[in-house]
C-alpha cells in the first residue's frame, strides 16, 4: 500500500496496526490485534499477549510488543528485532523516541507501523 503523501509503500500488516492505533489503541495493542490471526488468537486474546508501553523499564510498546510476540510464536529472532529496532529508531526507551522526533514530523504512529512492517518481515522469513 502507497502512502499517497510521501511515496512511501505500506504492506498491509503496517496499514491494519497504523489504523489500530488511529482508532485509539496503544501501539502494544494496536500491534497485537494486527497479527492475532497470526498468532492464533482473537483480538481481545492478543491483547492480553503483549505487555503495555513502558511498562518494562519505560521501553516503547512497539518493541515490546514484538518481542512478546515473537516469543509466543516461538521464534528466536528477539536480538535481531532489537538490532532492527534500534538501527531504525536510535533507542528502545518511550522518552527518548519522544524526544528524539521533536520537530522531525515522526510520530508513535510511524513506530508502530515500522515495527508491523519488520516484525511481518521476521515471521515471513522463519
């Protein structure tokens, strides 16, 4: 999918977990819910799968909740996510990614995105 402002293209997992997180879900949730038929859950199941945004060590959701997921599935590709992660974001940290953005025009939206788009790419190439 083209993001028609910037040219940009979205696979379809990025687009569902980008309107998950339009509709007022934290990126956690809005991650999870995107990826519970791959996961093999219903949406209020995935929910309960993934950890909240900073709720360890104030890391980004959208770290985290890959991570949960990728250990459900039983996938052992957790560093490389981190490493993907951070060569795309600088740091795992909530405040330091809101910091970071200022004046940049990127949002929590754009990491939750980014973060469907590897974590599809992780899964797909296991």
């Amino acid at each position: 999918m083209k993001r028609e402002s910037d040219g940009i293209y979205m696979n379809e997992m990025e687009k569902i977990a980008r309107e998950n997180h339009h509709n007022g879900n934290n990126c956690s949730v809005s991650l999870a819910m995107a990826f519970a038929e791959k996961l093999g859950v219903t949406h209020e199941e995935a929910k309960k799968i993934v950890p909240a945004p900073r709720s360890i060590d104030g890391k980004c959701g959208g770290y985290l909740s890959v991570v949960a997921m990728l250990e459900k599935l039983g996938i052992d590709k957790a560093g490389e996510y981190e490493r993907m992660f951070l060569e795309k974001n600088g740091s795992l940290y909530c405040k330091e990614l809101i910091a970071s953005r200022a004046g940049t025009g990127r949002t929590c939206n754009d990491i939750v995105g980014e973060a469907a788009a590897m974590f599809d790419e992780l899964i797909r190439n296991s």
